[in-house]
C-alpha cells in the first residue's frame, strides 16, 4: 500500500460487487486464503466506528463477502484502503460560538 496509487473515492463508480464473482475454482480458493480480506474490513469497521462514516457505506457493501470473497471484492477493499490512506489528514471543523442551550414549554399544557 506503500506505493499504490492514491485512491480518489471510497468505492469506484460503477463496481457491482455480487456473490457470482467468489472464488470458483481449487486455485482461486487457495489464492484468496492468503488475502487477509476480513482483517482489512476489520479495520475499516473501526475507522467508521470511530472516525470515518464517509466510507461506511462502501463498507456495508464489502463486508456482505466475507466468508466468499473474490479478486473483485479485494479489490473493492484495496480502493477503501487507499482512500483512507490518502484522506487521513483531512477532517472536519466545527466552529461557531459558544454554545447557548435554549428550552421552551408549554405553560398552558
């Protein structure tokens, strides 16, 4: 991830991620069992609990794979992840006064 292109948004327009595009075959299987594809939604599932909800829903889509997860799938994981990286020193700011609480009632209730 080092040096991977940059990641623009969360999710590419257009990718359709479906259960049709899960491993097939004996070499695929083998070949995606090295991918540690439920540690890295793992850990996208805290940066969205903690700080990140921009890419939660990239993430629901991702995590339905979990158990089934194809090249396309890892490949959608991969986009959050640079996403993330290239996204991480920017935040929001909320400014504004002082925080002036206001209450209203019903006298006639």
């Amino acid at each position: 991830m080092e040096h991977s292109k940059r990641g623009l948004l969360s999710m590419r327009h257009g990718v359709k991620l479906s259960k049709k595009q899960s491993p097939k075959t004996d070499e695929e299987l083998k070949r995606m069992s090295n991918i540690p594809y439920a540690s890295a939604v793992g850990s996208i599932q805290h940066a969205v609990q903690c700080t990140r909800p921009d890419v939660a829903y990239a993430l629901s889509v991702t995590s339905r794979y979990q158990a089934c997860a194809g090249e396309a799938h890892w490949g959608a994981v991969k986009s959050i992840l640079k996403y993330l990286k290239r996204t991480k020193y920017l935040f929001l700011i909320y400014g504004g006064g002082e925080l002036i609480l206001k209450g209203y009632s019903d006298a006639s209730f």
